[in-house]
C-alpha cells in the first residue's frame, strides 16, 4: 500500500463529512476547546505551539496569535505600535489578566529580569526533577517535552492525556 493512503470504515467516514471545516466553527468556541485552565491562574493553549512556545489559531483562514486572540476578545483592540507581555511569564498561557499591553523596549526588558521562571515554554513545571540533560549535547530539556516530543517520533502522534 503506498505510503499517505489508509483504508477508512464507515464509521470513520461518517465522522469525517459530519464535521465541518474550521473556519467554519465559530472561532471563540474553537478557541475555548484548546484551553486548559491551570490552578496557577494560567489558561494553558493546548492547540498548536510554535518553536518559541506561542499558541497559533485559525481566524477566518488567517494564522493569528491565540494571546492576541483573547486579548482582543475580551480586553479590547492591541494598538498598532504596541505590543503583549505576558506577566506570567508562560508564552503558553491566553488568560488576557495575565498579559499588558507594551512598547517592544519594555517587554525585552521585562524579559531580561525575570529570564528564569520555573516553566518551559510550553508551561510545564521546570526543576531538577523534570529536567532531561542530553547525554551527546549535554543540553538541558524539559523531561515532559522530551518525553512528548519522543513519542511523537516514535509514534507519529500526540500522546493522549
């Protein structure tokens, strides 16, 4: 069987058409399926991340920054010469209580003081314990990532939670 072509049920077929596309779900209900709300305060964005920890959502066929996303939805419009913070220091987290609205100076510098927070860029726990040092480069990892990110090679999919 070439590669890329599976052999569906009628079960999966069905499930498959009665889904609709996206963009075609109203995009805050979409947004509020990929938050996990943390005893810390943080609404975790469980959705797509990129290689800096930021969520990304689809709005209307456009890529848009899911902080940005809540921000405007329920703390209002982002001015064009500003930027968010993230007081919380978790790119991960889209609870907008946890975001300010910047200059691009104050936020780099907002970063250099609290450089180290305790979380990874996805918003796990970072300590001794949940540290994954590679034994070739001798980088340091979050374990949980590690772990996650070697059962997707091994496996072609997210683990389930």
């Amino acid at each position: 069987m070439p590669v890329g072509v599976y052999i569906r049920s009628e079960e999966q077929k069905a499930t498959q058409t009665a889904r609709l596309p996206h963009h075609r779900v109203d995009p805050l209900a979409r947004f509020w399926s990929k938050v996990s709300i943390q005893d810390n305060g943080c609404w975790l964005w469980l959705g797509y991340l990129n290689n800096k920890g930021y969520g990304k959502l689809s709005v209307n066929l456009q890529p848009v920054y899911a902080h940005r996303f809540a921000f405007e939805q329920f703390r209002g419009p982002i001015p064009p010469d500003k930027e968010i913070d993230h007081t919380c220091r978790n790119h991960a987290c889209v609870n907008p209580r946890h975001m300010d609205i910047v200059t691009t100076k104050e936020n780099g510098d907002r970063g250099r003081v609290a450089r180290w927070t305790g979380y990874c860029i996805r918003g796990h726990p970072w300590d001794a314990d949940n540290t994954y040092i590679n034994p070739n480069t001798g980088h340091s990892m979050c374990r949980t990532c590690h772990r996650e990110k070697e059962y997707q090679r091994k496996y072609g999919k997210e683990p389930t939670v």
